[in-house]
C-alpha cells in the first residue's frame, strides 16, 4: 500500500538522503567559518551559489533532455519547455525569494561567522521554525496549542544563550547578523511554500542559487569586498571550505533534499531542522574548539528541544486528513 507516493516498506535510501542533509548541512558552518578566515565573506558566498546553482541548473537540463529523447523513443509527445517551463509569474517569484532567502539570509550568516563562532550561529539560526510558526499565527493560519507554546520557550532558549557567562563566542555584531539571518529565512521559508508550489524542487533551488550569486556580488561591491580580494592571500583550508560549500554543502545537498521530497514523508524531512545544530555543535567543538559555558549548553538544550517539539505537532498536524 502506497500513501501520498511515499511507499510504505523501509527504504534504506531515505535515511542515506536524510544523514546526507545532517551531516552535510550541519557541517555547512564550520565551513563558513574556515573560509571566512582569508575570503572575503559575502564575495566567498557568491561564489558558492554561481558553482552550485550552476551544476544544479545543468543537472535539470540534462534530466530534462534524456526525458526528452526517453519520450521521443516511445513516440509520447512531452510538453515544451518541461520542468524549466516557468512563466513570467513563477520566474518573478523565483527571482524574489532567490533575492530574499539565499541571497541576503545567506549574506548576513556569512557575515555572522566573521564575528561568532560557528557554533553560536548554527543554534540562532535553529530558530527558524519558531520564526515560521510565529509569522503563520500572524498571518492567522492554524497553528496547534503545543506548537505556540513552543515558540516562546524557545525564544527565551535564545535569550539564555546570550546571556553573559555563555561564553558564545560572538559580538553584538555577530549576534544581529545571525538573528536577522534567521528572521530572513524564516520568512522566506514561509513565503516559498506558500508561493512556491507545484514548481520542480531542483529547479526552484538552482534559479535561486542563481540569483543569489548575483545579489551577492553587488553586497559585496557595496560593502567593500573586492578591495579586500587577494587570491593570493586564500589560504589552503579556506579554499578547500569553499569548494566544500558548494560541492558537498552545495548540490550534493539539495540534490539529495530533492530527492526526498519526492520519496520520504515531509515528518522525516523536517527532522533536519533540530539535528543540523546539533551536529553543527558536536563538530565545532571538536574540530575548532569552540565552547559553550553552561548557561550557552542550557540555552542550545531550550532551543533544540523546542524545534523537535514544533516539527513533531507540526507534522502531526500535516498527516491528518483535510475536512471539508
């Protein structure tokens, strides 16, 4: 018996995709924190998404032309365009939450990592899903109990974390930067599904890798960057964290995302908004050294647990059947 096409026998690739976007997604800020030792930060970032965007662009492409000729063997007549089809509605959309979303969220988080630890970023950015419940209630969408009862213990998680003696490695700077990043992405998660729909996943996320290597590169011109571009001065670590970020924290990646949205039950999927800070603070402290005071671990804990509470009723809610 099949459900919503996700089949119902275990498949041991589902939990290869999801340990993919664990460990993968959760390295993701180690990285930006190596590579912004010697790389401009926002320039680096541009051109992490012009490599993966690429790549996922062509991958679509290439999927699209053997879908073609597959077609033209079987004498089936296959719409123009395909997947890549999008009309001047769907491209505008994909251009604006490209802008929004990859392009500044991932511009400020860049910027974080040059102020904060790795580890202090990744937990401010595990709010995300508290951002996102909080803008529904404001847009007056249905939200279960426990869910919004979760979104202020888990701010207040965020509070304790920065609270004097948390040791969290940041400066003020560094704070605003992460939060404003979270705030983005929460928002912009918000908009992509509800605006978002019925268009191709690796389609949406190569035009919006695009587009923010574009938006980048002008952030960077404006604040300076280029006047800071040595190659000459990259150290060997920070290139290799920059190939990282857009091979394996890249398309790899969202490849792998893709393909789950297609063959794993969004509950599953979900899961990856609380593992990847945690994985992301198991690797900062052992491969950077950063710490976390008692008060921060008490924090990251709050945090944490109250994303695994809102993605638990959060997908409850998703699995019951609609009413007419």
């Amino acid at each position: 018996m099949r459900r919503s096409g996700v089949p119902t026998t275990p498949d041991p690739r589902i939990w290869i995709g999801l340990w993919t976007i664990y460990l993968f997604w959760g390295s993701t800020y180690l990285a930006m924190r190596v590579m912004v030792r010697t790389i401009p930060p926002v320039l680096g970032a541009s051109a992490r998404f012009l490599i993966a965007g690429g790549v996922v662009l062509a991958v679509v492409a290439l999927r699209e032309r053997h879908a073609r000729r597959k077609a033209a063997a079987a004498r089936v007549e296959r719409p123009r365009g395909g997947t890549l089809a999008l009309d001047r509605q769907q491209l505008a959309l994909l251009v604006g939450t490209g802008i929004f979303v990859p392009g500044i969220g991932n511009s400020l988080n860049t910027l974080a990592v040059h102020h904060a630890t790795s580890v202090t970023v990744a937990l401010l950015n595990a709010a995300v899903p508290l951002w996102v419940i909080l803008l529904r209630r404001l847009m007056r969408d249905r939200v279960p109990l426990v869910t919004l009862l979760a979104v202020p213990i888990g701010f207040s998680g965020v509070a304790v974390l920065l609270l004097p003696g948390s040791h969290v490695g940041a400066d003020g700077v560094g704070i605003a930067f992460a939060l404003g990043a979270g705030l983005t992405w929460g928002i912009g998660s918000y908009a992509s599904s509800r605006l978002l729909r019925g268009i191709d996943a690796l389609v949406v996320i190569g035009v919006q890798m695009a587009v923010a290597s574009v938006v980048q590169v002008c952030l960077g011109a404006g604040l300076g960057e280029f006047s800071d571009l040595h190659p000459g001065t990259f150290s060997g670590e920070s290139i290799a964290a920059l190939v990282f970020l857009a091979t394996i924290g890249g398309f790899v990646s969202y490849t792998a995302y893709s393909w789950l949205l297609q063959h794993a039950p969004v509950s599953q999927i979900a899961t990856f908004a609380f593992v990847n800070p945690i994985v992301a603070v198991v690797l900062g402290r052992v491969i950077l050294g950063e710490k976390l005071g008692w008060t921060g671990l008490i924090g990251a804990a709050v945090i944490v647990g109250s994303v695994g509470v809102t993605v638990k009723a959060e997908s409850r809610l998703a699995a019951r059947p609609a009413t007419s």
